[in-house]
C-alpha cells in the first residue's frame, strides 16, 4: 500500500513537475498561427505570403528579442468557416500569440471576435474591405483597402478625358467597397456609368458580362476582382475584343498583379491602375527584394508578397519593442504608429485605426526589357483608409 502511495505521489509529482514547465517551454518560442488559402481559387494570395515570410525570415534570422519564432501555417482554402476552426484551434491548442495571414475579406472577419475573445494581435496581411480594422481593437493590417486606391483612380480618370465608365466587380465585400468609392469620385468629376455587373467570387466565368460591356460603348471599363483572377479575366477580355475596341481598362491594381501580368500579353499594354506596389518600384529595397523573392521562387512577388513581408517585419518590430513579451495589448500599442521603409515605400500604422498608411501609384502597364511592368508615373503619398465608419 505504502509503496503504490509512494509511487502514485511520485507519478504526480513528475506530472506536477512537467505542468509547471510546460509555460516556461512555451514561452521560448513566440507562435504564429498563419492562415492562409494555399488551396482554392486565391491559392496565388497564399502562396505569395507564405514565400514572403519565409524570404524574410531567411533575411532576418529566425529569433527576436532572444525568443525563437515559430509559423505555424493553416490552409482555409479562403473559406470562412475553416478560418474560424483553424484559428480556434490554434489560439486553444497551439496557444499561438498572433492570428495571421487572411487571404480574403470573409476569412478575416471570421477570426475577428477570436482575436478579441483571445487578446492576441490579429495581423490581416491580405484583405481590402475598409471596415476590417473596426471589428476587434486587436487587428492590425499591413495590405491595403480598395478605398485607397479607388478614389485616386475615380479622380484619375475624369481628369483624364474618360466619360463613361462601364464597371465590374466581383461581387463581394472588397468589390463593393471598390465600386462605391470609385463611383463617388468619378460621378462627383462628371463621369457617368453606363453599365454596372457584378460577377461571383468564386470561378467567375466573365465572357457573357463582357459582350454586355462592349455593347455599352464605354471610354473605359472598371474592374476589380481579387489577386489572382487577373490573368483568366485579361484572356477573356482579349478573346471578346475589347482591347481592339479601344475600351480600355481601369481600376485598383488587383486586376495587374505582377505575379501573372507577364503571362497577360499585349492586351495588358497601356493598362492604368492606382495600386499601392509594383515590381517595378525604383527604390534601391524594392530591387533588391524582387532579386532576392525571384531567385529563391522563380516569378516575381506582386502586392500580396509585400503585404505579407511586411506584416511580417511588424510582428517583429512590435516584439523587439516589448522586448520579447507577447501580451496582446503591449504588442498592438507598440505597433500603433510604427512607420518603416517597405518595398513599395514608406508606409506606416495609424495609430488610431490601426490600418495601413501607404504611397499610392497611378502605374501604366509598359513593356521594359521585353517582359510587362506596372510603370509608376504619378504618388499620392501617405494615403489614409477613405472607408471608415467610425474614427
Ligand atoms: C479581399 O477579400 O479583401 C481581397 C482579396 C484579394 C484582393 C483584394 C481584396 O486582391
């Protein structure tokens, strides 16, 4: 009897002992749980950022302030519902100290009351929807929203001599937000729309929209649909002759994504957009990271590789200023304000919104060195989210 008690005690005893080490084991390594579609229709958002963070950390090393970080990275095949199952199990089982990554507007809404309940930053290194930001004090982003850009391509195109605008969009959040803010500024100029479709997220098929489109006879067309999408709706565009038909197309950058420009042929030549990055931004950094993103992947980063690098670079930033400690709520006021020099510019966190401060480029799709480029010609610098409900 005396000997089972005695082991029991010292059965419990090392169980005892292995509960009071595990917080210190946990706390060697900070976690990220990284979500992101890795399968799906925005494979290509998934894949820029998981290359990105791995680019970086190779650049920076795997540890800040004296804590190892670890990715621990989730495919949710952009579905919100696998975004919040992923994310539950990886705050209560994997007791991750940041949610990132979120390929689409959906997904990191779905995270948002977990980042909450949680009190662990929530970084959005993807989606564009402006009201992103306002559903959870602990979410920070490094992407962009389709406000900045749509405003300054709306104001853009009626200073340009363009009249009539036909518009489509992919019929979602991020679509709707780009549709709203570009008609403001365009009908404010004058400009009318002269045809509106709205087309689905998911495998849209846009060859019947577009023949409606050019019956229209607009000056230009404005488009978006998300990262990824760009090269089949160009192909489409090109079949049904609406580049000979001189109708030329606008809009946020999205549509021009440098990762699948290349492939989109002369069709793409003369394209303008407003976007916050492209591969052919002059900086010194810029270069060095194109080289650097090429060599290790063989194509070139476009926006969503930036959005990740740099949401990245925030994390890490944010953890040498707390000098290692991950408590949500030092991690989000050291990253409110923060302010670096990015691949696409200087960029910076509003601190009181914490969303994203960026150049925007007014770029025009050119031919340098043979291969297609978004060439910059025109910076609205520091740009602030339009799309804000509430401050
Ligand atoms: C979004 O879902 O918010 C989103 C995704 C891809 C883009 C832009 C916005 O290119």
């Amino acid at each position: 009897m005396r000997t089972k008690f005695s082991l029991l005690q010292a059965v419990a005893g090392v169980a005892l002992g292995v509960v009071a080490l595990a917080p210190a084991q946990a706390q060697e390594s900070v976690k990220i749980g990284l979500i992101l579609p890795m399968t799906g229709g925005q494979a290509s958002t998934g894949k820029q950022i998981d290359n990105a963070i791995k680019l970086y950390m190779q650049q920076n090393g795997d540890s800040v302030a004296g804590r190892k970080i670890e990715v621990i990275l989730k495919d949710d095949a952009a579905v919100p519902d696998n975004t919040k199952r992923l994310a539950q199990e990886l705050i209560v089982n994997d007791k991750v100290n940041f949610i990132a990554g979120f390929g689409v507007t959906p997904a990191a809404l779905a995270a948002a009351p977990l980042a909450t309940e949680a009190k662990i930053p929530e970084i959005v290194m993807a989606a564009g929807t402006s009201i992103i930001t306002e559903r959870s004090p602990y979410i920070v982003r490094t992407s962009f929203t389709l406000a900045q850009s749509s405003t300054i391509i709306g104001d853009w195109a009626v200073k340009n001599g363009i009249k009539k605008v036909a518009t489509l969009t992919s019929d979602y959040a991020p679509g709707n937000d780009a549709l709203k803010f570009f008609k403001e500024h365009f009908a404010a100029g004058g400009g009318e729309i002269v045809e509106e479709v709205k087309v689905p997220l998911a495998n849209p098929d846009f060859a019947p929209f577009l023949q409606r489109m050019k019956d229209s006879k607009p000056d230009a067309m404005f488009v978006f649909v998300p990262a990824g999408q760009g090269g089949n709706f160009m192909k489409q565009y090109a079949e049904r002759g609406l580049d000979k038909a001189g109708i030329k197309v606008i809009g946020p950058g999205d549509v021009m994504d440098d990762d699948v420009l290349n492939g989109m042929g002369d069709a793409a030549l003369g394209t303008v957009t407003a976007h916050l990055y492209s591969a052919a931004h002059p900086s010194q950094m810029n270069k060095d990271f194109v080289a650097a993103y090429k060599k290790a992947f063989s194509n070139r980063p476009g926006f969503m590789a930036v959005s990740g690098y740099d949401g990245i670079h925030l994390i890490y930033q944010a953890l040498k200023k707390t000098g290692g400690k991950t408590d949500g709520d030092a991690l989000i006021e050291a990253m409110k304000g923060m302010k670096w020099e990015s691949p696409r510019g200087p960029i910076s966190i509003d601190p009181e919104t914490r969303d994203i401060v960026q150049n925007i480029y007014i770029r025009k799709v050119e031919k340098v060195d043979g291969e297609l480029y978004n060439v910059e010609f025109q910076t609205f610098e520091a740009v602030k989210d339009a799309g804000k409900t509430k401050k």
